[in-house]
C-alpha cells in the first residue's frame, strides 16, 4: 500500500483533502479500509521545573500497519467512541464522524498510503531520534528539533500557535523573539503573556510555528491561508496529524516535525520524529 504522494495531490484546505482521498486521489478507496481499532487516550504532564500541567486527550485510529492521531479538548469525544467506530469502514468515519476522529482517520490512511520512515528512506523526510530519558530530556530533545527548523534572522518574531514551554525556550535559544497564543494558557513558564487572539499574532509575526492541534480545531486552513498571503514560514510540529500536514507541505507548509504514534511523553525508550523542509518556502 506503500506509494509517494505527487505533488499534484496538495490541496488548499484539510476538508478538499479530505474530499480528494474519498475520490481514491490519494491511493486506495477508502470504502476498501476498515479502522481496526479506535483508541481514547487522556493524560496529565507536569514537567520538572514548570508549574503548568498539560491536560491532553486524543483519538487515534489503527489502519493496517500504521496509526493516525487526533488531540482535542476536554469533552469533545467520549470513551465509548473506541466501542462505536472500531471496525467502521473508513469512508464512513472520513464522511461522518466528529472532526477529532476525521482527522485521525485521514492521518491514518495517509500513513498507511506513505509512512514516514518510506519518505526518510527515499530522503524526503530527516529522521530524528529523541533520546531515552526523562520526559524533561525528551522534551528538551524534541523541541529543540523543532525550533532547528527555524530560518530566521535574530530578534524575528515567532507566532508560536499551541504553547509549550520548552519550546518558548527553544525558540529563543535561536534567536527569534516568540509571540505565544493558545486557548488554554494565560502566560508561559517565564511570565510571558499568552494571547488567545490568533489573528493578532498572525499579523505581526515574521515566521509561524503552529501545532498539529490546529487541525482538530479548524483553525489550520485560516493559519495556512495567512502565512500564504503574507509570505511569511509556517512550520507545523505535529503529533495531531503528522501525515495531514505533510500533504500541505510547498503548499504554504515550509517545514513540519512529524511525530507519528507512539509519541515521545508515550515511551522512555529512543523514538524518531521525522523533520521535512521546502525548497525556496511556500
């Protein structure tokens, strides 16, 4: 089931995505693939050192050999989604299901059509391996992947979409000057005030660094479309989604750290994220 994805398969928006892998665009007919599994995950983090304790819930799907994932927010999705949608046909849950769960569906087939290892075989992707260790090392490990992905010239400002400390930290070991906005943080480890309007940050930064989280709560097309008009990077770090952003990459995604299941807080053990890069930006 393993093929590359043309470019001529990169769309606008998420829900034409969506529209074009119901039309066997993208590789097998998804009324041909059932989800096997339906996973409901809720934890708490609380990093060394921090005073904030992450909350985050995800719905992941098992499609063959690969797993796609969705965070969302708290309430969204009751556990017994695992015993309603395991073992649906996955154009059903592309067509019908709520929107956490159409993007794992979607993340999963469109990992199972290229994995991520494929594409760091044919040298598309750069593999990454974060550390055994504590979750304050795997952190530190894989934010500071992420901020690597960072082309900027010092003191530019980073619209940071989705706020996690280290990654503030990261940012700024790199130069850039970060402009932090998420739903669920008032301020960041350091007391740096956190913005819930993500149209003020989308304005005044010079670069973009958004979550894959952005896909479950539909802002991501808005971000996409903004940091195309204005020209501006938009690197995407990914657990949510991690296949559903590549296929916007060159097609206002410059750079994306994909991190596909399980993810890094997951395991104590040597996991890869995987990092792509445009050539000459959007």
């Amino acid at each position: 089931m393993t093929q590359p994805t043309p470019a001529a398969t990169l769309v606008p928006s998420v829900d034409r995505l969506i529209e074009g892998v119901l039309a066997g665009e993208h590789g097998p007919p998804p009324s041909e693939l059932v989800a096997t599994s339906v996973f409901w995950i809720h934890h708490g983090t609380r990093l060394a050192g921090g005073d904030t304790t992450y909350l985050n819930q995800y719905v992941l799907v098992r499609l063959g050999g690969s797993f796609g994932g969705c965070a969302f927010e708290a309430g969204e999705i009751a556990p017994s989604i695992c015993r309603d949608s395991s073992g649906t046909p996955l154009d059903v849950l592309l067509r019908e299901a709520p929107r956490p769960l159409r993007i794992a569906a979607l993340d999963a087939y469109l990992s199972e059509t290229r994995p991520h290892r494929a594409a760091a075989e044919a040298g598309d992707a750069e593999p990454v391996t974060l550390p055994t260790g504590t979750p304050e090392v795997r952190a530190k490990a894989r934010d500071a992947a992420i901020a690597g992905l960072l082309d900027i010239e010092q003191g530019a400002r980073v619209g940071l979409i989705g706020v996690v400390n280290p990654l503030v930290a990261a940012i700024r070991e790199h130069g850039g000057e970060p402009l932090p906005c998420d739903f669920n943080l008032k301020a960041t480890q350091w007391g740096d005030p956190v913005t819930d309007d993500m149209h003020e940050v989308l304005d005044r930064a010079e670069a973009v660094v958004a979550t894959g989280m952005t896909l479950s709560n539909g802002s991501f097309d808005t971000i996409l479309e903004r940091c195309r008009s204005r020209g501006i990077p938009l690197i995407v770090y990914a657990q949510t989604g991690s296949a559903v952003a590549r296929a916007f990459l060159g097609s206002g995604v410059t750079a994306l750290s994909a991190e596909p299941f399980p993810f890094s807080q997951f395991s104590a053990a040597e996991t890869v994220l995987y990092r792509y890069r445009t050539v000459g930006g959007a």
